[in-house]
C-alpha cells in the first residue's frame, strides 16, 4: 500500500478501535457506577494530559514558556466555552435562583451537568485526536514500519484515556448511544489530520504544539474544574479512600501504556 492508503487505514482503524474498546468497557458499567468510575475517569484524564500530552507540547514548541503560554490560553478557552454553555442553558430552561442547586446536583452522583463537562471534553478529544493524526502520518512518511508502530503505540495510549471520555459524557447526561456516536465522530478528527498532515506536513507539524496544549488544558480544566468539586461532596473516609484508589487506578492506566507510547513518539 501507499503511505497514504496506510495512512488512512490506520488511522481511521485506530481511532474506532480505541473508542470502540472504550465502549465495551463503558457499556458493561452499571449505572450506579459512574459517578463512583469518574474518579478513575479524573485519573486518566490528568495521567494523559502530565504524561502524555504536556511533554510532547514541550518538546513540540519552541520554548517551555510558549508550551505553557498555549495551556494557559486553552483554561481560558475553556472556561469561556463553559461559560457560554452555561448562559445558553439558563436562557432556555431558565436558571435564576436555581445555580447553586444545579450546580451542586451535577456532580454529586444523581443527576448531571447539562453537558457542560462532556463538551469540553469532546472539544479538546479532537484536538488530541487530529494530533495523533499528524503524528501518525508523519510517521508513516518517514517509514511503514515506523508508522504501524507509531499507530498502535497511539491506540493503545487512547483505549484508558476514551473509556474516562465516555464516563464523563455519562455522567454529563448523554445517553451510551449519544456517547458512542459523538465519541465515534471525535475520533474521526484522527483521520482528518492523518490526511491533511500527508498532503501539508509542514503547515500541520507547526500547528501541533498549538493543538496540544489545548487538549492538555481541556484535560486538565475538567479534571480539576468540572469534575474534581464533585468529589468533595462525599467527605467520608470510605469514600475519600475509594475516590484515590481509582484516581490512581485512572493514572496507572495511563502509566502502564506509556512505555509503548514512549517508544514509538518519544
């Protein structure tokens, strides 16, 4: 096959295995479970965005302080993408007088956040996803070898961190159909930069760092902003015990497919 036949197989392969795997995982969670499964959710989530993605937006941009001048700028993004979420909801439904119990409600484990954390998190999934894309062409270009290698060293970093994705989008309210799909959609973006990449490698490999410190912040602002706030609601030890084990769990999910990562992108 031609690089770009690899190229398209691969990462269009890539990304529905990896969210379809994540949904087998998903799925065979009862629905009692997500919110207690949203602190492994955080772990994958913060283990993905300061082990995978924040080094390779170091190394990818000219300077550290431009790496962190792109996550910066992607919290605030966030924030005000939130924030819009948040006026547009209240002017549908109407909200006055009702934030504090809404708020309160969506993180505390029976009801949801009217989407607002599952947007941001397919928002920042596809930067991540047309990133990969680049990687994988970029790889692909250089040898065929290199590149299935470099694509499976890709899913096998995405499966931990899309089966967080997905009990996120649960837990925002989305139903498991709606999940899958807008997850199989977000994944498509892997395809997308794959083709671009193959076509304009230069203009693309510029734009990286860019992409990835905005999928790093969305990564990082859910986490901590979004989802994090929820977990304080139950202050008892059993629970406090149960939340760090999974966040940790979350986070040694990541660790256990980064040396395969490392290999192949490092």
């Amino acid at each position: 096959m031609t690089p770009l036949a690899w190229i398209v197989v691969m990462s269009f392969a890539g990304g529905l295995l990896s969210v379809a795997v994540a949904a087998v995982f998903a799925f065979a969670a009862r629905p009692q479970w997500v919110p207690v499964l949203i602190s492994y959710a955080i772990g994958a989530l913060l283990g993905a965005a300061f082990l995978e993605v924040l080094p390779h937006a170091i190394e990818a941009a000219e300077t550290p302080a431009k790496a962190a001048m792109n996550v910066l700028a992607g919290i605030m993004i966030f924030f005000v993408l939130e924030k819009l979420v948040l006026w547009r909801h209240c002017h549908d439904e109407g909200c006055a007088g009702h934030e504090h119990q809404d708020h309160g409600h969506g993180h505390g484990g029976h009801g949801h956040d009217h989407g607002r954390s599952g947007l941001l998190i397919l928002v920042g999934d596809t930067f991540h996803n047309f990133v990969d894309g680049v990687l994988i062409a970029a790889a692909f270009v250089e040898s065929t070898p290199l590149g299935i290698v470099t694509a499976l060293a890709i899913i096998a970093h995405e499966i931990p961190q899309e089966a967080g994705d997905f009990l996120i989008l649960l837990h925002s309210g989305y139903s498991r159909t709606r999940a899958l799909v807008f997850n199989l959609l977000s994944s498509l973006a892997t395809l997308v930069g794959g083709i671009l990449a193959y076509f304009a490698l230069s203009q693309m490999e510029s734009l990286v760092p860019v992409f990835l410190g905005l999928a790093a912040a969305s990564m990082i602002y859910v986490a901590v902003a979004d989802l994090i706030p929820g977990l304080h609601k139950r202050t008892e030890l059993r629970a406090t015990a149960q939340q760090v084990l999974l966040i940790a769990a979350g986070i040694a999910s990541i660790v256990f497919a980064h040396p395969l990562a490392e290999r192949a992108l490092g």
